[in-house]
C-alpha cells in the first residue's frame, strides 16, 4: 500500500479528500498538514510515497514548501483552485494537478498515473526543478523550459529554443535549437497549441505550430510560406494567411 500526506490549509478539503482515498483506493494517509512546517515535520516522519500538495495556502504556500525540502523522495499531485500561471508551469513540467473541488474520476486518472509510472527520483526532481526554475522566472515565456516525451526518456527544453512543432499522423515532431535530430513525441499537436497559447507561437497550417521568433521569412503566394531558422519551408494554409501576416507585423 502506498504512503501518502494531505497538505491543506483547509479542514475541509483535507477530510474530503481523505475521505475518497480511503474509499476507493490503495493509499493509506499517513498525516494532513495545514501548512508548510507542518508538512515538513510530517514528510520527514513518515517518508511518503506521494504528497497532495494544495498551492495556495497562508504564509509559504506549495511551492515554497518544495524549495525548503533538501531531498525529495516522493511523487507530487498539486491540488488548487483555478489559478492560471500556478497550473501552465505546471503543465510545462510534466506534474500533475488536480483542481478543486476534486472530482473522483480526475482523482483515479492521476493516482492511476502515478502508479503507472517506473519510481524515478532523480526524473521527478528533474521535474519538480523545471517547475520552480519557470515559477521564478515569471512572465519570461520563452525563458521557461517545458518537458518533451519521446521514446527515450524526458526532455527538458527552453521554449525559445523549440523551432516548430510537426504533425505526423497522431504523432509530433518537435524540431529543437541545436538539436542533429527531432524529438517524436505521441502528445498530439493540438495540445501544445492548447499549452502555449500565451507565447509566441502559432497555427500556421493544421500540420505546422510555429515559433514566431524562429521566422526567418515570409514568402508571398496563395498561402504563402515561411522559411525558418533550421532553413524549414512551411506552408501557410490560405485562412490563416491574413492573420498570420497581421502577427508578424506586429
């Protein structure tokens, strides 16, 4: 059976919680915690398996709960209310999340996930850098890195440095700064267009999501094309062409 802690600053939260798992799943908790000391006390105590950790809380919220720990043997499933900026990094870094109120099918998927996965600390503290190291660069977009999955292992790569993303079939290339060869990852494109919504990147074509910083040049035509930094010719499908002249204008 697994080890877990709740840390919550609300009473509520952490008994219905509480009450799911011990229901439904093979997890025993081990401690609640409403804040961060309380947390620290309770991980070094009992040494989980995995930790429900609420974001926002009074005083040192989630994440500077994981900044004060020196060692972190355990797996992370944020749990929080809607807050933008706290779950993309989170995306970005491979994490899991879930939001409140926690619905028990939600709930199911990410234990499912976590038990699904090969025990890595080393990966999951990888993880759990990158989304500290994005948290403090603030709005800095491109700055940040995001986790790219192929059949080797996991990536981490800065945004800026990512030249296009390519679909093929239900598959992705991920075309990557200094990189001899592309990245093929079977999350579909539609999802990192849905990720990076707020950088600068875009739909060029239903087979091509570009980095706008990574244009190199706009080639007139029904579409037209671009030429990018790799030396990439992409078409323009003919709807997005006006839109598309308007972004890099801008």
């Amino acid at each position: 059976m697994y080890r877990a802690i709740i840390v919550d600053d609300e009473k509520g939260g952490r008994e219905h919680l509480s009450t799911i798992l011990k229901e439904f799943f093979d997890i025993e908790i081990k401690a609640h915690a409403s804040n961060a000391k309380e947390a620290i006390t309770a991980i070094e105590e009992h040494q989980p398996d995995l930790l429900f950790l609420d974001i926002e809380m009074p005083g040192e919220n989630g994440f500077d709960l994981l900044e004060k720990l020196e060692n972190i043997n355990f797996d992370v499933i944020f749990t929080t209310a809607y807050d933008h900026y706290a779950i993309k990094a989170i995306k970005y870094s491979a994490l899991d999340y879930l939001l409140k109120p926690i619905d028990a099918d939600e709930l199911e998927a990410a234990i499912n996930r976590f038990k699904s996965k090969i025990r890595n600390q080393e990966l999951t503290n990888n993880k759990l850098k990158t989304l500290l190291n994005n948290l403090s660069s603030g709005d800095s977009g491109q700055e940040q890195k995001i986790v790219i999955h192929d059949g080797e292992g996991l990536n981490f790569i800065k945004i800026k440095d990512i030249i296009r993303f390519h679909s093929e079939g239900s598959y992705t290339d991920v075309h990557v700064v200094g990189q001899d060869k592309h990245f093929v990852t079977s999350k579909q494109i539609g999802e990192y267009e849905e990720m990076l919504v707020n950088e600068k990147f875009y739909r060029i074509h239903r087979s091509y999501y570009i980095n706008l910083l990574h244009v190199k040049k706009y080639v007139r035509g029904d579409g037209g094309y671009v030429v990018m930094s790799d030396g990439s010719k992409l078409e323009v499908s003919r709807r997005k062409k006006a839109e598309f002249i308007q972004l890099l204008s801008q």
